[in-house]
C-alpha cells in the first residue's frame, strides 16, 4: 500500500493538521507491515507556483517536478493531507500543489458526458483544522468543500474527513483534537 502524507500548515510541532494527519497514517501503517509512505511538506518545500511557462511546457525542470508529483499522486492507494483553514480556504501551498496536480489529460478528462476523474481508486483522508466552527454546510467553508471538490474531480470519491473545530478557542481545542483522535483510533 503507497501512502501520499501532504502538510502544509506553517506552525511545525504546534500544528493541529500536522498533529492529525501524522496520527492517521501512524494508524494506516499500523495496520499495514507494507506500507510505503511518501511525505510532502510543502511548508519546508513549498512547490513553485505554476507559470506560464510551466503551463506551456517551456521549464524542463519545472515539467520534470510536476511529472513526478502527478505520478505519486496517481500511484498512491491512500492520500492523507493536513489541512488547515487559512482565510477560510487552504494554505497557498497545498492550493500551489493542487494546481500542479489538477492536469487535463493525467488526472482529468473531458468526455461527452462531462469530466471524467482519472486519479485511479484510492481513498483520501482530509485532517482538518480550523480556528473557528463552522459545521458540515457552512458557506464560508472553502477548505473541506474545496479540497473533496479536487479529489472527486481526479476521480477520487472516497473522501473521510476528520475535522478539529474551533482549536483556535481555550474551551473547544483540546476536545476537539480528542474527539478527532478518537475518530482516528477507528480506522
Ligand atoms: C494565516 C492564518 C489564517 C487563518 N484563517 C482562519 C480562518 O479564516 N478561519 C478560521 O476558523 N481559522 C483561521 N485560522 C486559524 C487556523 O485555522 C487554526 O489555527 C488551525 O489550527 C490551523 O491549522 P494548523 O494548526 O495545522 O496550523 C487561521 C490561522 C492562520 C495562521
């Protein structure tokens, strides 16, 4: 089993998201002797923002990158990705990674009957947190809802998100990370 393990959240030790995210693949290779764990840290080794002229093919070492990074998307059975809220949607560099990723052709396609995910059966974990509590539907929330939007668009519909709200609250944060932990110790 290939795991893909992606933070991006800039507050090291003191990450929720990092915090989570670590725990359910600690847990996924618990269960897996063979389990291969890929680890992208994009808050130390941010990807570059796509360009024109890496859009265009003209930056070898560019293309070169974004060819093995769809490649380990693709290849993966299992994404966990640290997510946290940052002015209500994710960090610029997991969105930097998404669109290096989100590639016509590779990971997507458009068909006659509209787009067609090509990202290949795998389950993908979102480890959320956020400052403040916003529930399942909230309309400011252009986190979860964005980052389950790339993986169902990849082809990627088993999405299980595990979420500690309102952290950034005294009375909320501890038992929200337990609740989270909790959630954690059933996979
Ligand atoms: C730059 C920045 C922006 C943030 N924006 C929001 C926000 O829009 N809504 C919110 O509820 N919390 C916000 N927070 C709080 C974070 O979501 C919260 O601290 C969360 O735990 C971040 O994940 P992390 O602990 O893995 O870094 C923000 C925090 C930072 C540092």
């Amino acid at each position: 089993m290939k795991i893909l393990h992606i933070d991006s959240s800039i507050l090291g030790e003191n990450s929720v998201s990092r915090q989570l995210s670590q725990a359910i693949v600690q847990q996924l290779t618990a269960k897996n002797s063979n389990a291969q764990v890929d680890y992208l840290d994009l808050a130390q080794q941010p990807i570059p923002h796509l360009t024109a002229e890496i859009l265009m093919g003209q930056d070898a070492e560019q293309a070169a990158l974004g060819e093995k990074i769809i490649q380990q998307y693709i290849d993966a059975d299992v994404v966990v990705v640290g997510a946290a809220m940052y002015n209500f949607g994710l960090t610029s560099t997991l969105k930097a990674w998404i669109d290096r990723i989100s590639v016509a052709g590779k990971t997507f396609k458009y068909t006659e009957q509209g787009p067609v995910g090509l990202a290949g059966e795998k389950k993908a974990y979102i480890a959320s947190s956020r400052g403040g509590v916003y529930g399942d539907n909230s309309p400011a929330d252009f986190q979860e809802d964005f980052l389950k939007t790339i993986f169902n668009f990849t082809g990627v519909n088993d999405v299980e998100i595990i979420r500690a709200e309102g952290v950034s609250m005294s009375e909320f944060k501890d038992q929200a990370v337990a609740n989270a932990m909790q959630k954690i110790q059933a996979i």
